[in-house]
C-alpha cells in the first residue's frame, strides 16, 4: 500500500480509504475492515447516515464493533454530519443547522465508533450555497461546535464532502481557511473538480475522492482504451480509473465503497502501485478523451445545464450515457441505454435543437448531436 499526506496536516493515509457507505451488514463490515486493516488500508471514511436504522445499529457502530480491539495507532478516521436548513434528523446527522445540534452528532458518532478522537470531521455533501450558510454562518452555527471540538482535541482537522462546482468549492475554502481537507467526486468521466483539486493542492488542503468508479459503472473492458491507449491495453477500465487518480498528486486517498473482498483485493493491489500513471501517459490518457470524441470535449458532468431543457431531459446523465456507452463501449452502461427506448419522458429524440443547453454550457459541447448520435445508439445496442 502507498501512503500519502493530507495537504499540510501531517497526517499520512493510505492511498485507498475505507469507504463505509456500501456495508451490507455488521458482519460483512468486520470482513472487509479485517482484510483492509492487514491490507494496510488506515483512512476511514465514516457517515452517521450510513445504513442508518437506529442510534444502535448503522454503519458507525459496525465500524465500531470492527475496530473495537484493533490497533487505533494505525487508524484515520474521518467522521460527518450533514449541513442543511430545515428539519433536523441529529440521531442520523442529518438536516444540521446550529451549534447544539452539530455537538450532538460529535458525540453521538465518538460514542458509536468507540473512540476518543476523529482525526477528520467533515460537513457531509456541504454542494449549495444554502448548506454553507447552513453549516458555516453565524455564531450559533455547526462550524462553531466543530470548532470547539477541534479545540478540545475531540477532532484533529475540519473538511467538507461536496458535489458542487469548483467556483463554489475554493470561495468556501477561501472563507474558511480552518477546512484542512475536501472530498469530492471525481473520476475520469467528471472531471469537473480538476481546478478544485489543484487549488487544494496548492493550499495544502487534503483531497480524497469518492465515486473513483461513478458508483460501478466504469468497470469491465474497453477495447476502445486498447486502441487509443495501448500501454493500457488488457487492462480492466476499474484499474485504469483508479490509475487515472492516483496518478494525481493532488490527490490523498480514494476512497472506494467496498463490500466485497475481491474487489478490495484488486483495489488494494492498484493502490499499491509506486506509479499508477506516469505524468506522461495521463496527459495521453486525457488527449485519448479528446481522440474518442473527435477532438470535441467530453463532458464533465458539471451539471451547469440542469434544469434547462425546455423538453426536460436530464442532459448531463444522456452525455455521459452517449460517452460511456457510445465512445468508450462500456458494457456497463448498455442496459440503462437500451432502457431508454421505452423511457418517452428521457428519450433523446426529444431534442429540439434550441441550442439553451449549449449556451449554458461552460465548453459549448455540440449536445444536439449528441443527442442524434445517442438516438441512434440506443437503435444500435436494442
Ligand atoms: S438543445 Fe436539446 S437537449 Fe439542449 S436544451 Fe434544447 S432541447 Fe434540450
Ligand atoms: S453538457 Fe456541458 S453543462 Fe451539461 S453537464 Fe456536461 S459539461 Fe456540464
């Protein structure tokens, strides 16, 4: 296993975290933490919401349970509690808007996990700017027991998770100089957090990563990527995604929602790697994108488009659909293409060519004919 810093803190963690979301059960949460410890994974990535059915049983106290006679030394664990306006669900850690509440989470999870200490405690899914002010505004606000309880060594460094663009992203991080650490989510697909990323890096702040493999979906083989890529030919697209990340130096830990030992096996084994992707060939890995698609650019998944088809078609999921499944010939994505043939409210063929997405559009990608070509993929593939 390589080990990496967090941006300035100090604190080293594996390059491949222990994502805890995907559990099934207390028992497969032992399984996986067992192998993962003697595997030399350390980063823990804990949310209270997790599998939640009640204070007793989620994935923090599985967590718990597992490293109840583990050697906490070797461990860095990374605890959240979502940041929104409204009503409150504490036991869960979601809906969080005041000081009271988020010290209720803190200690709630301390108790769950059976520790002392967090080494990380983040604002889960911190994307909009009503969660920031949510999280982060005013005295009486969730940043302020988190630092207070920073300040009483109940928790190491402060951070956020986040869907939200980059601009977004580094004006947070401006404003509140005390997040040591982001997690966002990005593969090679969304690549929308790149200057997020780099901004980070450059201010020693920690960027681990979820959705290395957009939820299962960038796995099987490609022939596409043997024909552009030949250096990566044979390999299955899940190693080239992790490859693709781990060769950022910007990046701490990806963290993965595991619940089967083979797959943390084959992980782990990348992760391992001294140099997943040498600087060269991830600059020809990105200009393969720009090759598959006709010098065009890919989208990123940055959503800037949402909401603004007049016919309702969610674009950036059709764009990624047409790229995965269209240039990159993933297998995966076959069955929610095919599945749009009967789907009359998200077909393709919808589009009217008005061109409002386009404008929207922060790379001005040719979406129409996209569209077209998607059309005619789904005619293919049915
Ligand atoms: S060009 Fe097509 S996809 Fe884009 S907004 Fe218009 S109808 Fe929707
Ligand atoms: S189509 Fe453009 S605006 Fe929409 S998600 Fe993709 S890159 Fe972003």
């Amino acid at each position: 296993m390589q080990y990496r810093l967090v941006g300035d803190t100090g604190i080293e963690v594996s390059a491949l975290g222990i994502g805890t979301m995907r559990f099934k059960s207390k028992e497969n949460a032992a399984e996986m933490i067992e192998r993962e410890l003697e595997l030399g994974l350390t980063y823990f990535d804990i949310g209270s919401a997790y599998s939640f059915k009640s204070f007793d049983e989620n994935a923090e106290t599985w967590v718990g349970a597992a490293i109840a006679d583990k050697d906490r030394s070797k461990m860095v664990l990374s605890a959240k509690a979502q940041p929104r306006p409204g009503e409150p669900r504490v036991e869960a850690g979601l809906g969080i808007s005041t000081r009271d509440q988020m010290w209720q989470c803190i200690e709630n999870s301390l108790k769950r996990v059976g520790t002392d200490r967090f080494d990380f405690y983040q604002l889960w899914d911190m994307s909009a700017p009503e969660h920031f002010s949510a999280a982060c505004v005013g005295a009486d606000s969730p940043l302020t027991a988190m630092r207070e309880a920073r300040d009483q060594g109940l928790v190491g460094h402060l951070g956020f998770t986040t869907h939200a663009g980059p601009e977004l992203v580094i004006e947070w991080l401006k404003q509140v100089p005390d997040f040591r650490s982001i997690t966002v989510y990005y593969n090679f697909n969304d690549r929308h957090p790149e200057q997020a990323v780099e901004y980070a890096r450059q201010n020693g702040v920690g960027v681990a990563i979820m959705g290395p493999l957009r939820g299962g979906l960038l796995t099987g083989e490609s022939a596409v990527f043997a024909e552009h890529l030949p250096e990566l030919a044979g390999l299955p697209v899940q190693e080239i995604a992790l490859r693709f990340l781990l060769s950022s130096p910007a990046v701490s830990t990806v963290l993965s929602g595991m619940n089967e030992i083979a797959h943390l096996e084959q992980n782990a084994a990348v992760a391992s790697l001294e140099t997943p992707m040498t600087p060269e060939q991830r600059e020809r890995f990105i200009e393969a994108f720009r090759e598959f698609s006709g010098g065009e650019a890919f989208c990123t998944a940055c959503n800037y488009c949402a909401g603004k088809c007049p016919e309702g078609l969610p674009i950036s999921h059709l764009m990624t659909l047409w790229q995965l499944g269209g240039l990159l010939r993933l297998a995966t994505m076959t069955g929610q293409i095919v599945a749009l043939k009967g789907n009359e409210a998200q077909h393709p063929s919808k589009c009217v060519a008005c061109d409002t997405c386009v404008e929207a559009c922060p790379q001005n990608l040719p979406i129409p004919d996209r569209m077209e070509r998607l059309v005619a993929l789904i005619e293919e593939l049915s």
